[in-house]
C-alpha cells in the first residue's frame, strides 16, 4: 500500500504543473486570437501567456485557493454583517433601513 501512495505523490505535482501549462495555454491561444485582431499588440509564446497570468495573479489576486469557510473566516463562509443582520429584530432592521435611505439620499422611498 506504501508504493502506490509514492506512485500517487509523485503525480500531484506533475498534475499541477500540466493544470498550470493548460491554464496557460488558455491564455497564449486567447491572446494570439482574440487580442491581436481586436488591439493593436504583439502575439505572446506560452512562456509569455504563463507569466501574464502570474502577473495577473499578482497584481489582481485571483486563483484564490483557500478553507471552506471563505474568505471571511467563519465556517459559514458568509460576511460578519450578516450575523449581525440576523440578530437584529425587524424593528432595528426598518430603523437601520430608514436611517441608511436618509443617508443615501433616498428619502422618498419608504417601503422595506
């Protein structure tokens, strides 16, 4: 059972490397086609595709991999306000509403 679980790990990082050259071939081939006709720029090698999208991930950081609970850290993977907003009784939930409208300059509208 040992061997197949060597065979198994040394696959993992040759599959993510094949994720990786495909996600960049999607890019290389979306640039070369799309880009090019519609923009005046220069077509790019795979390479290039490949570092576009680590640059991309730099700048704008997308792929984002992470726990089920989300981005807010709670393990329901939803806002802290929303907490918040549950607890509220309709009451404070219509004053909030109002207050937010008035704020907003959205006076006139009045229904919850």
């Amino acid at each position: 059972m040992k061997t197949s679980h060597r065979r198994f790990r040394f696959f993992i990082p040759l599959g993510i490397l094949l994720v990786l050259l495909a996600i960049s071939y999607v890019v290389f081939w979306l640039w070369n086609t799309v880009l090019v006709a519609v923009v005046p720029v220069k077509p790019v090698t795979i390479w290039q595709a490949a570092g576009l999208l680590l640059l991309s991930r730099i700048l704008f950081g997308g792929f984002k991999f992470g726990s089920p609970g989300g981005r807010y850290g709670s393990g329901e993977g939803s806002p802290p306000w929303r907490s918040k907003w549950r607890q509220m009784s309709d009451e404070d939930r219509s004053k909030f509403k109002r207050e937010w409208r008035k704020r907003c300059g959205n006076e006139s509208d009045t229904s919850n």
